[in-house]
C-alpha cells in the first residue's frame, strides 16, 4: 500500500472490504487512470460494492477522480476518470545505459514528473555509476521526491536480464559476450547491482534489459501507448528490441526475447559483435551506415550530408530496406499491431521509415499489410527510465498477484 | 461448474468458502493434476484453508488424490497429486481440418480418453461436416460421454481466426486468401460455424485456427508437455505453425501470430499462394520438396526413395536448410525454448532434423545455442482437436478470470 488505509474494524466482513479497497487501488496503480466502467471490468466487482468502494477511496483522499482534458472529449457527457492521488508517491526508473545514466520519476497517477541524464566514460565503475544515479534522483523534482512511498526502483542494464524477480542472491548470471561492460561483479552483475541499489535506497529493485523495457515504456506513454501487442526496435550504436505481448513485457525462455539486431540478414557478411555472422547489427547500426558512407565520422555530420550527397540516402536507404526484411519476418511470426522505431539512426526520419516501410510492405503476408502501424518513437533516452518504471508500475512481481482476500475462515 | 457443489447455508461465510472451492476446482480443470503446494502456490490460499478445503472436495467425491506413477517417483515420499474426478465430465476438441474431420476428448483429469479421424472430400458442405463431427463424436468412450457436463466444445478450423471469444454474433470474420475452403457461408464462416455447432451440442462453441490450437496441443500433452515458451512449426502441404507464450497461446494483434510459412526466404523466389513471393511455404511444403525432387508423386514414394537416392536426401536437406533458418530468425526474436517440428514432412526424421538443426544452430545468437530444444511433435494429426480442448480446458474465456469471491456486501 502506498498509503496508510482508512482503519476499519477487525471482522471478517471488514477485512473483505479492504481486501476489495486494496483491489482497486492496486488496478489504478498498474492502468494508470481508468474509467467506472474499465474499474468493473478488471475486478470483477458488482456494480454497488465498487461505486461504495470507490466512494470511500474518493473521501479518504486516497483516490481523484478528474474529468478528461478537453481534447479527450467525444460527443456526450465525458466519462470520468479515477487516478489515485498525484501527490501519494512516485517511482522511480535508472536506466545504466553504456556512456551514461538516465533517471526518471512517475507518479501513481501514471504522470511523468521528471527525468534526468549525464553521460559518463565507458567502464566507470558501477559504484560511481550508482553514486551517479543517486545524484540525478535527487535532483528530480526538486529533490522532493517521496522515496519512502516507493515499493520498488526499477533499473535497466545493457545485455540480457533472465529473470526480472531477484531470485536467489548469489544466482550468477551469464555476461552477454558482446558486452563485457555490463557486470559489476565477475560473478553476478545483475545481483551486485540490484544489491548495491537495494542498499543505498532501502527499497527493492527490478532489473531487465534496459532496451526491452524501452519497449515497455512506448507501450506505455510513448509512440504505442495504449496497445497491447508491440514490437520496438532501436537502430543505434547497437541494434536490439523487444516486444510487448498481450499489453506484458515479453521476456521468452532464458530472457533472451527481442535480439533483432541478431537475426541473420547475409549469410557470408560480416562478423558481428555477438559472434555469429551477417546479423541485422552489422547492416544497420549507426557504424554500419557510417561505413557503408564513408564520408562521415558521425552521425550528425551523415545526417547534415543528407540534403546534398545521394551516397548519404543510399546508405540509409539500404539499412532501412534489411531492417524492413527483418520487421516483416517476425511480424509474419508474432503479428504486432505497431512496430515503434527509435533510436540515434531513427532521427534520419522520412528517408529511414520509407525504406523500412518500403521492404515491410514487400515482404509481410498480404492479408497483414495494412494491420501494422509503422511509428517513430516518442521517448528518446529516457524511454529505458521509463519502462523501469512501467516495470514497478505494472509488472512488479511483488503485485503480481492481487492480494487474495482476507480469509475469515483462518479465524474461526 | 461441473457437479453440483456441496450445499453450505447461505450466510457470507458460507459462500465466501464456496468461492474458495470454485477456485481451486477451477484451479484442477485448467491446469490438470497439482499438489497441495502447487495449489497453494496458485491460489494464494493459506496452508490451513486450502488443506480444508480440499479435505472438503475429496469427501464429497469432486477430487480424487493420487500418488504418482511409479516411474515419476524420485527419492523420498512420493507426492501425491489432485485432480478432478475423472469420470466428472469430459472435453470436447473437433478440427475441421481441409480434408478430414479428428475428434478428441479429454476427462476433466486431462487424460485423453479417445480420439478419432474421418477424411472427406475437399469443399465437403459445412452441414455435412458437422455431420460427420457429431458422429465421430458420439463414437468416442463408447458413446458414454457425457456430454451435459461440457462447459464448452473447442473447434479448431484452416485460416485465421482473430478472436477466439465469440465476439457479437454478425462479425464478419475475413476469409484467408489462399483458403478459401474455410468458409460456411459467405459473411461470416466462423460466426456460423460456431452457432450451427452450438445447436447441435448445446453448448458454447470457442473456435481458434487448428495449427495454432496444434501448438498448444503440443505444450500442454505433446512433445512440449509442461513448457512455457514453445514455438510449433507444421511442415504439410501448407507451413504454419503457432506460439505458445508464458503457457498461453500467443494470437497477436489479429490473429495473425505464427504465419512461419510466409516469412521470405527467397525475395526473388516463387509466387506463394499468400500473394506474396518467396515464402517459406514455397521452399518446405509437401508439394514444394517433391517438385524439388521430382521423382516421386507424393511423400511416401520421396521417403522410400530416401536411402537409395541421393537426390531425395538433397531435396529434404535444402528445405530443412531454410526452415532451421527461419526457425533461427524467430528464436532471435521471441527466445522460446522449445521448438516442435510437426506435420506431414516430419516424417522423414533424421534427414530433416539434421539439416534444421544445422541450420539453426549456425544462425541463432551464438548465446542461445544450448538453449533452444528441438523436437519431433507426438501427437500428430489429432494434434489440431487436441489443442481445441486445451482451449476450452484453460483459455476459455467463460474460465478467463476466476469467480470474484461471493460479495457478502450485498446482502448488507
């Protein structure tokens, strides 16, 4: 609980209800705002027990309940909509990117508070990176953030994360061979750090890859906000994903779900960074294009020569066309409704997305062709943050479950 | 529910037991045999409840207790598993297949009581079809299903199929273009499909495509049993195959999840009878590995060719090439950590296998390589019916969230 209750008598009877308080409050805190209507569906609460319920929640000030905006508003009267109240705490997202730390803040509201960067030298150790982290929350709102409100921190990390619930402490875990950066520790990075966290905010910590939680976090407030089946993709100094299934992070087996950038695009290219050969990284990440230019150091000045050097487009432009190949292939697999694409390649814009498009269109099943949006994304750097936050918000092992009613049968 | 429930008075009490109970009888038909923990772990229950409980079901007949079959037995005391009464009721599964009608039927245990298979004719009239599924039906167990005791029939049928709740009745649902032998009517297929099968039996109808309910079939009694993240592939006279995710069948936006067979392979290849070119489908079909071939006229002459021709190895090997790379490309993407190879081409075993496995092994991200498992699908052509009953067994929607418990509220 994020608050303390309003007290009720200890009966059975009384206890159900809270049991039922705590259903609702823990649906808003995972939606975000949700309607009367929407309240019902998920908690399968009758009609009169809810609108009590929610009724009380109001009274108490733990719950708002605010018109939409203006713009928000079909025909008819608005429905309103129930948040539980901005001010009651926030999370928190820390997103240990390769050269620098993201952080953000979201209140219970589902509102976005506040978010902050700095880069760093590559390989700062991770209790500078930490001590880093610590001082950008701090600095978030100006420092009024309610840290003791937190149920957990959310943390992204470069490479794959198994298992997003601790598990046992010293449980190793593997280093992805194509990022030596990620560990703390030799032996179990992810638990170093999540220790690490853990002690210097007294609060536990989630952990997953930091570009699937960037997916997370577009499904969430960004470029597919709201939808429920979404593939994301970052074309950046590496290219990776993930994908959001049924409106839930999707993680596959052993946590290697959405490793795009590694699916094979040229039997006899190029090797890559993860070992294999002709993977989708070594055609369409920023130093691929870069290459395949020649003309550019980086990726301002490629994106400068643009409007004057046909070379500059058809470096793009054959990027765009194998990323295109590889989006049709898993969407023919898995049938996302939006691919969102971001990352530092994606600020190419039309050039980039036309020739995506282009090879999507070509090579997805007719009868899916109009079925898949095709969408810049929104968040910037600060969508691995957010998704942490997403994490905590909504997929947090320690609300996985709503609590199961209070049983009066123990007492009896 | 399948029986009819021990009567308790009516008081909240009372019924907030009755809710337990609906829970974990709930509980026993979705997931079949579970231990008193695993019970716990599923229900929230707390130990003293959840023993009452079931000590209550075991008395009054609905659940049966059973050590394990010796052979699952390991060191120390056996653990002794619930599930409902066998003889409780049973499930239906039927797949319309193109050129035959399969039955199955499963006890409330999840053991598979009988199944049975009649070929028809191609474009046999949907009437006529449900003819011959309700006859097959009524030979199965001897004709002593019980039939009343069904909460629902799972129907698995060729071509996409978007949403498996009914939806409202008139929905158009859209015919797959290289399908068209899907269809009863013209409007509406599935809609009158389910409703001319919810005459006939009486009871609710959940409908879903057959290879994606064959995948499930595979993850829940097949080759597959008990895995969470599994990926089917089916290699018949078409190429399809189906996702399961977290334990549940993936369906994606549309309905257009586990569309394998029309991932490109050969961007100037042939045309596909999806409309596009270059399919997987076009290159590992039936027909495609016999034209490659090309001397034998149908499957079982090719496999007799096998240890004698060379030509024949060559022709399997090639389609299994680009299956294990496809397969590759999907893995990258969704990480599952099963793989079940299935349908007609299956047949020729290790010629195949190898060459997927090759393929595959040299195109996954060389950190998943031990880490996918790929294995023969066992359950063959009832695979489809199968799947439609695990429908029905533990995706239905009717099941979808488990009764609220009983609101003493209301009565105050």
């Amino acid at each position: 609980m994020l608050w303390s209750m309003p007290q009720h008598h200890d009966g059975p009877l009384a206890r159900l209800r809270r049991g039922h308080e705590e259903l609702v409050l823990d649906l808003l805190r995972r939606h975000g705002p949700l309607s009367r209507a929407e309240l019902g569906g998920h908690s399968g609460l009758s009609r009169t027990t809810l609108y009590d319920i929610i009724a009380a929640l109001v009274d108490s000030g733990a719950v708002v309940a605010s018109a939409p905006a203006p713009a928000e508003r079909r025909r008819g009267r608005p429905v309103e909509k129930l948040t539980l109240r901005p001010e009651a705490g926030q999370a928190i997202g820390i997103d240990f990117a390769r050269r620098a730390v993201h952080v953000a803040a979201v209140n219970v509201a589902h509102e976005v508070i506040g978010s902050a960067s700095e880069p760093h030298a590559p390989g700062l150790p991770w209790e500078e990176r930490v001590d880093l982290a610590e001082r950008l929350v701090g600095s978030l709102a100006g420092g009024s953030l309610r840290l003791g409100a937190l149920s957990a921190i959310g943390v992204g990390v470069v490479g794959p994360v198994e298992d997003v619930a601790a598990g046992p402490p010293d449980a190793p875990v593997e280093a992805h061979p194509e990022q030596p950066d990620t560990a703390p520790g030799p032996q179990s990075p992810r638990t170093d750090l999540a220790l690490l966290l853990r002690k210097r905010f007294g609060v536990p910590v989630l952990v997953d890859n930091n570009t699937r939680l960037a997916a997370l976090a577009e499904a969430t407030w960004g470029a597919a906000a709201g939808d429920q089946d979404v593939l994301y993709l970052r074309l950046s100094h590496g290219v990776g994903g993930g994908l959001v299934v049924g409106g839930s992070l999707h993680r596959g087996a052993h946590g290697l779900s959405g490793e795009f950038g590694h699916i094979t695009v040229e039997p006899d290219g190029r090797r890559c960074s993860c070992g294999g050969r002709g993977c989708l990284e070594t055609v369409a990440s920023v130093g691929a294009v870069l290459d395949a230019y020649g003309r550019a150091d980086d990726l301002p000045a490629l994106l400068a020569a643009l409007p004057a050097d046909p070379a500059a487009r058809r470096a793009l432009d054959a990027a765009g066309s194998r990323v295109g190949t590889v989006l049709a292939a898993v969407c023919n697999a898995i049938g996302p409704g939006v691919i969102v694409l971001g990352g530092a390649l994606a600020a190419a814009g039309d050039v980039l997305f036309e020739s995506v498009e282009r090879a999507l269109t070509a090579d997805l099943m007719p009868i899916s062709r109009h079925r898949v949006d095709l969408r810049p994304a929104t968040l910037g750097e600060s969508g691995g943050a957010l998704g942490a936050i997403a994490l905590v918000l909504h997929e947090s092992p320690l609300l996985a479950r709503y609590p199961a009613p209070p049983d009066p049968l123990e007492d009896t």
